[in-house]
C-alpha cells in the first residue's frame, strides 16, 4: 500500500518543477567616511555606493509604478540606506 501511494505522489508531481532564481547579490563597499545626513545627495560616499534597482514588489495590483532605487553605504561604525523613488 505504501509503495502504492509513494508511486502516486510521484507522478502527481511535475517532472519540471521549476527552479525559484537565485537570489540577487548586492555588495556594498566600505566608505571611507560616513556620508553627511542633511538631506542632500551629493556626497561622494552616495556616489560611490553601487545602485540596487529592479525591485518587486508582489502586492502591486495597479495603479502608477514608481521605479525605487536604493544604494546602502557602510562604514566602519554603522551602514547608511538612501532610497529614491520616482514615476
């Protein structure tokens, strides 16, 4: 009977049971010095900071998409996010 069920289990399930992606890699490199929090972009260690973008986000059903971007610089003390988002 066991054999039975372990024979049906195994042609109800898809042969071709796709893979999820891999995971995507981001890296940030280390700043030399933390950025200024002031509001204004233009530090050099934002500009260093590689982008992260492509993001998806599964509960959006409709409406306007913002492209959101983001970049992440650590230091030796703490890691700093920065976000933008525009239509």
């Amino acid at each position: 009977m066991r054999q039975t069920l372990a024979i049906l289990f195994l042609l109800a399930t898809p042969a071709s049971a796709a893979e999820p992606p891999p995971l995507p890699e981001y890296r940030a490199p280390r700043a030399p010095t933390p950025p200024r929090i002031d509001g204004r972009l233009d530090d050099p260690a934002w500009a260093a900071a590689p982008l992260a973008g492509d993001f998806v986000f599964t509960w959006f059903k409709a409406g306007t998409r913002e492209q959101t971007r983001a970049r992440l610089t650590p230091s030796a003390t703490a890691a700093f996010p920065r976000t933008t988002a525009s239509s």
